[in-house]
C-alpha cells in the first residue's frame, strides 16, 4: 500500500493518461463516515491510478489491480443516464472516478486515503473536476457528479437529500436494514435540516420532484449555498413553492408514498425465469459477463439477477441451494410508489444454506446479488420447499441438497 501523502499533488490532470484502455474484452465508448458530496480540496483531482475503462460517460481510474466486471460498468452508465433524465439534465461533461478498494487484488491505495482528496468525511465526494468512491457510495457520488455541472449546490437538505434518495447505502430504519429510503418512519424532519449542514431530507427530496417536477428543486440549488441559514432556506422555499415551509413539510406527511422507487435497480439484467418448479441460475463467473459486478468494498465479486416471485409463492416456504458458503442477498424492486405496506417489505432477504427457508411477502420482481468466491461458477436455486431444511443438508455444500418440492 502507498503510504499517505500530507499534501495531494496538483496538476492538470492528476491521472496518467498514458494508460487509457479498455481493459475488458465488450464494446464501451472507447461511507466508515459517508459524507458523500463535500467537494475536494481546491488545486486537488486525484491520486496517481491510472484512468483504464471508459464508458458512454465516465473514465473510471481505478487503485487496484482486480478487473472491474462489465456488469458494474453497465450500471454505472444506466446510473447516470436515469439520474440525467429524472432531473431533467442533459449529461455534457464526462466524470472523472477515482475508484477506492483496499481489499481488491493490487490495491494501490488504502480506502482512508479517500480523506487525502475529500476535505469532510471519508465516504467519497464530488466536484467538477472529480469524483472518489469507494464502491459503496458509488451510486450516491454519481449524483453529485451528474448534478453538479448544471445545478451547483445548495443547502444540504436539498443537496445531500436528493443523492441520498437516489443511491444504494444500506441504511437501518426501526430494525429495517433498507436501501429504500424510509424516512417517513425517523424522528428527524426536513425542517430540522434546513440550514443546519446535516445530511438529510432524502425523501423529502424525492417527493418534491414527484409533486413538483424537478425544476422547482433545481431552483432550491440556484438560490442556496452549502452555508445558507434556516432563515434564508425557509425564504427560498416559500419563494419558489408558494407555501411556507411549515406548510409544505406538513403536505409532504400527508400525502408522501413510505417510499419511492431507486431508478435502475433492475433495469438490465439478467433475468432468472421460473422454469420446472423452480428458479434457477447457473452461469460462468467471468468478470467480462453482464451478470458478473464487482468488485465489491470486500473484494469479492458478485453475479447479479432478477427473479419474479409468483403470487402462488407469497408467504411460501421456499428452498435455497447456493453451493458454498456464501449468503444470498435479495431486495424488491418497486416500480412505483409504494403507500400502505409493512416497512419490513422493503427490507433486504438474506438466504444461504445454513438458516431456515426464506418467504416472501409480496409478489413482485427482486434483485439478487449472489457473492462469487474466487473463481467458482455462478449457482443459485429457490423451489418450493420439500421441507428437507438446512440441518438435514450434506455438510459438502457442492452437493446437490434435493431440498426442491418433487425431489
């Protein structure tokens, strides 16, 4: 590992460019502590990794070594084309990511180092030069990338509310582990953030852009700095929605959905169909696969696929068989607001071959993301139980646990 530098290199660039390839045989255009968005120091663009894939819209210069899979660089693209076209943007500038792994095959850089280019926090953050991620906040920096060039900043509420609606951190919500955003379920409302530098207002955020469209938000990013005051964010407010913000934030609970659909979640791919009682996935785990993301903040990478929970399987006990150890991870896909359910639906399943049968509450279509170990086939099968459960299962987990209704 590099050891820190005290003070970042400045320079045009700030990446050799000398490397630029594409580093993967398909065709490309060729938070720790998440405060996410504070932008990086001045004179500062990023360490000495090397810029190696170029997609549609960002050139990703990644601190290690370890391919990042065609899967992940799909969603990157599809990231920034569904957060472009919810606010209304037109994408012109590329986005320059340096990509943070510590636990990846050739790590250059140790994921602290991050604070080296973030002047608040360790998580990641953004500016028009710049992006630095680590794979968890991914998809909350891409935001700001997207937003900033066009929107600047504003008030935290806003800012930091809007990419907080649209990424994928795992947040925990009344005992509900959730990348839903939920926070009709906090204590803390969007006035309490209002002017006061917290981050916050992710819902809040998001039902303004479905009540009012997003050129009324973009306006909060017109009129608002990072440092304006409760006083100067009410104003805006009133100015730009015609209601005091008391007013506004007490419609919002009124009438807000628990929670709004992450564009992309599921968009894109592969799709596991029920076939001969049962879903079943079996493919290579080649990192040039569509299926194959990675890698992960663990290093590990990951085979990612849909599957369609029947209405004749909810609340179903429902078998799992994942040859290793590994737990399979499954969240819903909602493709509109979702109003009067238990928050729990919008939890995450976890099910591997060492805990009872999962069950679903609902018949919709979910994400699911199956951690790959070393270089082992991607294998996952859901059935009906026969009700053979994880303790009657061979202790070879390579072995076919016939654990399927009709086995």
């Amino acid at each position: 590992m590099r050891t820190p530098r005290s003070k970042p290199r400045s320079g045009p660039l700030g990446v050799a460019r000398s490397g630029v390839l594409c580093a993967l045989a398909f065709t490309l255009a060729c938070m720790d502590t998440d405060d996410g968005g504070e932008e990086p120091p001045a004179e500062a663009r990023g360490p000495d990794f090397d810029v190696r894939y170029q997609t549609k819209y960002v050139d990703i210069a990644p601190g290690f070594s370890q391919p990042v899979c065609r899967g992940s660089l799909d969603e990157i693209d599809r990231h920034v084309e569904v957060v472009a076209d919810l606010l209304g943007i037109s994408v012109e500038q590329r986005v320059l990511m340096f990509w943070y792994n510590q636990n990846a095959t050739g790590a250059m850089a140790e994921n602290s180092e991050l604070c080296d280019w973030c002047s608040s926090g360790c998580g990641g953050c953004a500016s028009t030069d710049a992006t630095h991620v680590r794979n968890r906040s991914l998809h909350h920096e891409l935001v700001h990338a997207v937003a900033l060039p066009t929107w600047g900043r504003s008030d935290t509420l806003f800012e930091e509310g809007l990419a907080m609606g649209l990424d994928r951190v795992i947040g925990e919500y009344e005992g509900i582990n959730s990348i839903y955003n939920l926070d009709l379920l906090g204590t803390t409302k969007p006035s309490d953030v209002a002017g006061s530098g917290q981050h916050g207002g992710a819902h809040f955020s998001r039902w303004l852009i479905d009540r009012f469209g997003p050129d009324d938000l973009r306006q909060m990013f017109e009129r608002l700095t990072g440092s304006s005051t409760k006083a100067e964010v009410f104003a805006a407010v009133e100015e730009v929605y015609g209601l005091p913000f008391e007013e506004l934030e007490a419609e919002y609970y009124a009438t807000a959905p628990l929670a709004y659909p992450l564009p992309g979640l599921c968009e894109g791919l592969v799709h596991v169909p029920w076939e001969d009682g049962r879903w079943e996935f079996e493919a290579s785990s080649d990192c040039d696969q569509p299926h194959m993301f990675g890698p992960a903040d663990d290093g590990r990478n990951y085979a990612v696929a849909t599957v369609d929970i029947l209405p004749e399987h909810v609340g179903e006990s429902l078998a799992v068989w994942v040859p290793s150890d590994v737990s399979a991870l499954a969240w819903p896909c909602l493709d509109q607001p979702i109003y009067d359910v238990d928050p729990a639906v919008l939890g995450r399943s976890l099910f591997d071959n060492s805990i009872l049968p999962p069950v679903f509450t609902m018949a919709m279509r979910y994400r699911v993301e199956v951690p790959i170990d070393d270089s082992e086939d991607v294998h996952l099968r859901l059935c009906p139980s026969n009700g053979l459960d994880p303790s009657h299962h061979p202790i070879d987990r390579t072995v076919d646990p016939e654990n399927c209704l009709g086995d």
